[in-house]
C-alpha cells in the first residue's frame, strides 16, 4: 500500500509540474493501440499492485553478445515444462509483417504453412511444433539469420505458445543495433587481371595483413544499383550480405598479398572486381577493376 501512494503521489507531482507544457497522456498498450487521456480530466490516480501467479509462464530476453553480424541473446523463463516460441528479424521487415499480417501470430502461421508445403503428410501445427523451446535456453542469430547486417536494428520476438497453437502469454520483444564494423586503413591494388574459363584471376596486394573481401558481379547489376542511388560501399555490404545469407561468405574473405580465382556464371558479358576491408561488413573504400568473361 505505501508503495502505491508513494508512486501515485510522485506521478501526481510530475505531472503537476508539467501541466503548463503537457496537455495529455499516452498510454501505450502492448497491442500496438494507444490511449489518450487529457489532464484536466484526471482526478487520481491509482495503481492496482497485481500478485504475479508463479504458476504462470513468463519471459524475458537477455543480449549476450553483439557484433556487426551476430548476437547472442538469452530467452529467460520461470518455468521448465512450458513451451515458447521464438523468431528474429529485422526492425523494418518486423514493422512490414505487422502492416502485412495485422499480429505476429497470424504472420507466423502463414509462414509455418508455407514451409509445411516442402514435408509430405506435414501440417502447420507440426511445423510449429518443432520450432517450440522450453525453459531457460541461449540463442544464436545465425540459427534463424545466416549473418546480420552491421548498423541494423533487429527484433527478438518471444510468446508462450501451447504445442496446440495456443497463444499462453503476451508477446515479448527486445530490440537492439548491430554495431558499425570497426574501419581499417587497408588499401588494395588490383593487378594482373585474367579473364579464365567461367571464371577470372587476379592479384591483390594490400597494404596491411587486415581481413578483405573480394568478389566479381556483373557489371549491368552495379550499374543498377548505382542507378538507385546505392554507392560502392553500400553496393558491396549487400554482396557481402547475400554470400552471408547462403553461407559462401568464408570463401571471398583473404588477407595478405593473394592470387585470387573467383567463378563467373555468365559468359561474354562486362564484370566489376570489387575488393574493401571486412570486419563484419565493409570497413574500407572499395577498389575496383572491370573485365570482360570469355565467351
């Protein structure tokens, strides 16, 4: 009870003080909706201290760890025997779903009878079934998100959730922004370029022993970009990020002076050679030279 007083007194005051310079309060609820309630309305205010039922399921996320294109995060959980589901993506494709869908539960079915299309005899229940974690459990990005994208701003989404699609909490979510890669001063010369059968050759020579990516796009698929508006580094996070995505980023990535062999898919037609840093994502200008695959 003296902590109910106490904390509607302190709220009292504080809006007492700012009567001049606000006329409302927003309440912002867990479903997305608003609630607005003018001042001069008010006559008290009141808290209702609620006694949590250990019985009940209840989460909470925790980051572990962060860099440019991982984190590690922790699902906390009261109880050992029910279950939860959980899902990562990005803020804006979070917002998109939303819009999309109307509720995440909606978007997380539909997406649970999509993938039970690819199993004979598999329904969406079964889908989601497999997906259910119990109790206190870390998590990798990388289970869900091949590798995220540097200065990005993600979603971790959790709910209790019955093995019959049962909604048994509200919905948790915990954001956080991959942090920008760290710059190197490493430059790149691009020398001795040999266009090869599906494929090129050609030298790097750095000035330093830091980490960089090198890759070969066609020519008419920069040209695009840059026709977006997407500069060369911006160009080269989102190759970085494709190769991320299908799990070939280890293969672009070198140090030191290199021959390089990269393949070409497409015969007779302008290439770009783009080599920048990478720690996490593009940390240096890009350096470029064209050639022309064989026929």
């Amino acid at each position: 009870m003296k902590k109910t007083l106490l904390l509607s007194l302190m709220l009292m005051i504080s809006v007492s003080l700012l009567a001049q310079e606000v006329q409302q309060i927003v309440i912002h609820k867990k479903d997305k909706t608003q609630q607005v309630i003018d001042i001069a309305d008010i006559d008290s205010l009141t808290f209702n201290m609620v006694e949590l039922n250990p019985d009940e399921l209840r989460l909470s996320c925790e980051i572990n760890e962060l860099t440019p294109i991982h984190a590690t995060y922790t699902i906390k959980a009261n109880q050992d025997q029910d279950t939860y589901y959980q899902f990562i993506m990005s803020e804006q494709t979070y917002n998109a779903q939303i819009e999309k869908f109307g509720s995440l539960q909606e978007h997380d079915q539909a997406w649970w009878t999509e993938l039970s299309k690819y199993y004979e005899n598999y329904t969406w229940e079964d889908v989601m079934r497999s997906f259910l974690k119990k109790g206190t459990q870390t998590f990798q990005s990388e289970d869900i998100i091949a590798a995220l994208s540097p200065n990005t701003t993600y979603v971790i989404y959790y709910y209790g959730l019955d093995s019959d699609g049962n909604m048994t909490t509200e919905i948790g979510e915990t954001r956080f922004t991959t942090p920008a890669p760290q710059p190197s001063d490493n430059t790149f010369t691009i020398s001795n370029v040999m266009p090869i059968q599906r494929g090129v050759k050609f030298r790097v020579t750095p000035t330093n022993n830091d980490t960089y990516f090198a890759t070969a796009q066609a020519k008419s698929s920069i040209d695009t970009w840059l026709a977006q508006g997407l500069t060369m580094r911006e160009i080269a996070q989102k190759v970085i990020n494709t190769e991320s995505f299908y799990g070939n980023i280890s293969q672009a990535l070198h140090s030191g002076e290199k021959e390089i062999e990269i393949s070409c898919s497409q015969e007779n037609i302008d290439y770009m050679i783009l080599v920048c840093g990478y720690n996490g994502g593009v940390s240096t200008d890009v350096v470029t030279a064209e050639f022309h695959s064989l026929p």
